[in-house]
C-alpha cells in the first residue's frame, strides 16, 4: 500500500519544492526592493501583479503539457510541438507588454508619476523580456512532469 503512493509523494515533492523557492525569491525581491523606497516598492507590486497573471495563463499550457505527453504515443513530437507553443505564447506576452506597458499601469489607476514610471520602465526592462524564458520553463516543467512522475497520475 506505502509503495503504490511513492510515485505521488515523489512528484508532490517536486511540486512543492518549485513552489516554496518562488516563494522565498519573490519575498527576497520585495524585502530588497523595500530598502529603495515606497514608490519603488508600488512599482514591484505591479510588476509581480502583472507576472502573476501570466503566470496562470502559461501555468495552463503546463498543466495541459502533462497530460498530453503522459497520455501521447509520441511524447517527443507532443513535447516539441508544446515548446513551439510555449514560445510563441512567450513572445506574444513579451510583445504585449512592452507595447501596452504605460496603459496597462495607468489602468491599475496609481496617481503618483514616480511609480507609474518606475512601473512602466520595469515592466519595458525586466518583466516583457522575461515572459519568454518564463514560458518556456513553465512548458518545460509540464513536459517533465508530463514524462515522469505525472505518468501516474494521468492514468489515476
């Protein structure tokens, strides 16, 4: 009985272990980012709010990821395909975002033009660039979740 859960255990490891090094960067970069001011911490409140939200939209390309490779009968051309699409999806973001950085600050309604511009220049710099290396991370880990442990939880 112990030994039909391992395969879960060991995955839900996995899954857990990813989640709490997010949380402790995201709470490093905030307690950093503190020491500059309140402006440039209302800034990284927006730029992690922003990146939550595509997180969750690429976080479903991942979680599909796994399934459609557990369940393929050619993981390597499903797992190809799923890249190809993670990437095109990471640029569309990257692009998204540096073309609609300043109304999509000004639409989140802040007043102050010290944040709105710190806002806008992070999201420019750090966050539309980094959509496509997030894309293809987020689509890498449900492809490998997709070709181990998850094999066992697809056909659970």
């Amino acid at each position: 009985e112990e030994s039909s859960l391992k395969p879960f255990i060991g995955s839900a490891a996995l899954t857990l272990s990813r989640s709490l090094a997010l949380q402790f960067f995201l709470a490093g970069t905030t307690r950093f980012v503190a020491t500059a001011g309140p402006q440039a911490l209302a800034a990284n409140h927006i730029l992690k709010s922003v990146y939550s939200l595509l997180s969750f939209a690429t976080d479903a390309l991942a979680v599909a990821a796994q399934r459609l490779v557990a369940t393929a009968t050619n993981p390597k051309q499903v797992a190809s395909r799923i890249f190809a699409w993670g990437t095109l999806l990471g640029l569309f973001f990257a692009l998204s975002l540096y073309l609609t950085a300043e109304p999509l600050v000004l639409l989140l309604d802040y007043k102050d033009q010290l944040v709105i511009s710190l806002a806008v220049d992070q999201i420019k710099r750090i966050l539309a660039p980094l959509q496509i290396l997030s894309s293809i991370v987020f689509v890498a880990d449900g492809v490998l979740q997709g070709a181990t442990a998850f094999r066992v939880e697809a056909s659970a």
